[in-house]
C-alpha cells in the first residue's frame, strides 16, 4: 500500500523547484494534491500533468485572503486536509547594510508569515486526523551568513514557529503533528535566481559545493522523500523537530 494513499496534501511554491518535486512524490504515493502558487501560470501546467488527484489555486502566501479562498476550495473539494506542505519561498541577498527595507519584509512576508497562515487558516481541516504539517525551513535557520540576514531571520523564524505550533496542537488534542526541514543547498529554480543575483554566479556555486562535506549540493527529490516521511504514519510519534538534509553543510566549520 502506497504511504499516502487517499491523503488529501497541500503544497504551496508548486510550480517549481521543491514543490514540484513534493507534490510528484506525494502523487506517486497515493495522495490527492492541491498545489498553489502565485505564478498561476506555470503552477496551473504541474498540476495539469500530475493529473485527475491533483488540482491548483493560484495565491500568495502572504495573503491572508488568498490562504482563506484555499481553505475555501479545499474544504468544498475535499472536506479536510491530512498533509500541509508549507513550502513557497524567496531568498533575497543583502547583509543587514545591504539589503532594502522592501527586500526584508518581502523575505518575511512570505517565508514566515506566508507559513504562518497557512497553519492558522488550515489548521480546522486538520484537526482529529493524524495530519501532518511540513515547514520548510532551511540550514539557514541555524547557520547564519552575512549576506542573507533577512532569509536567516524568516528562516529561523520557521524553525521556532514550528515548535510553538506542534507544542499548541498538542496541548490541544487536535491530533495534528508540525515538523520542519532544514535543507542544504539544493539544485532548484530558485539556486538559479540567486546565482543570477550576483556578479560571478559560477564561482557562487562553487563555493556552495564545496560547503558540503559530501561533495555535491542536494537535488529535489532527496527532500521530498523526507517529506514522505514525515507526512506518513511512520512519523506518528514525531513532532515539533526539524529534519536536516543538506549533506554535512551544517555541521561544517
């Protein structure tokens, strides 16, 4: 029997990256998706190509309005949801002289409160199921660098929201466990907009290879089995901790 099978899972930041690979992870597992993502465009195809299990609603996590039509559309759809994949993101460079007032409270505007509101405004749907909510979070929680003081801020804001949301279903008897994952650097759409952010992207990657005491960045697909995981019953007795996949990155000097 599929890990999944007939789990009703949402997945924000669909249409590329780790998203993408999530929402085709959970599929192949036997769940029913509803992608979201503000590019309505290319999220709209994934979801078309995951097929007749999956739909999509085009939205901006750090809508509040937006997070409620997806509740919205979930419950007329399917009456619940099982899985909350928290994942939509944005990385934008700058050191605290650097970057712009704009540039900071976009960053915290969707990497938390964007993850924030989809636990508030989902959390009805979950409760009394065994669901199972996934932030994505990120090395960058705990391993500060200079030049990302407002994704290591939203980050790390992850990483602690997720603990007071667990501790609070808990204490709630709502049945609904909350995890984060701590990638590493992985090879996504997004690596590729910050790459072009800077003058020497080449030089950029590879200094973020050489980060990783194993030799190489991550792919997709290695964070999305992770996700598996923790959407699934095997992780019943887990919850308010953070996962790290990222190849040694954290536990480099």
């Amino acid at each position: 029997m599929a890990k999944l099978e007939n789990k009703v899972a949402v997945v924000s930041g669909v249409a590329a990256g780790l998203g993408e690979a999530i929402a085709r992870r959970f599929l192949a597992e036997g769940a029913h998706i509803v992608g979201t993502d503000i590019d309505p465009v290319r999220g709209a195809e994934v979801v078309d190509e995951l097929g007749e299990r999956a739909s999509f609603v085009a939205h901006d996590v750090a809508s509040e309005a937006g997070w409620e039509q997806v509740a919205t559309q979930v419950a007329a759809r399917h009456g619940n949801v099982d899985v909350l994949v928290n994942n939509a993101g944005i990385t934008r460079m700058g050191s605290v002289e650097d970057i712009s007032i704009e540039d900071f409270d976009r960053t915290l505007a969707v990497d938390l409160r964007g993850p924030f509101l989809g636990c508030r405004l989902l959390l009805p749907l979950m409760k009394g199921r065994g669901a199972s909510i996934i932030n994505i979070a990120s090395v960058s929680s705990f391993k500060p660098q200079a030049e990302l003081v407002a994704y290591n801020a939203a980050k790390a804001g992850v990483a602690l929201m997720t603990k007071s949301i667990a501790l609070h279903c808990a204490q709630q008897g709502y049945d609904v466990r909350a995890n984060y994952i701590n990638p590493g650097v992985i090879r996504t759409d997004m690596l590729e907009k910050v790459i072009n952010q800077v003058e020497n992207g080449e030089a950029l990657m590879q200094s973020y290879r050489d980060m990783h005491p194993i030799g190489r960045i991550g792919e997709a697909d290695e964070i999305a089995a992770m996700a598996v995981y923790l959407a699934s019953e095997e992780a019943g007795f887990i919850t308010g901790t953070g996962f790290t996949v990222d190849g040694g990155l954290g536990i480099n000097p």
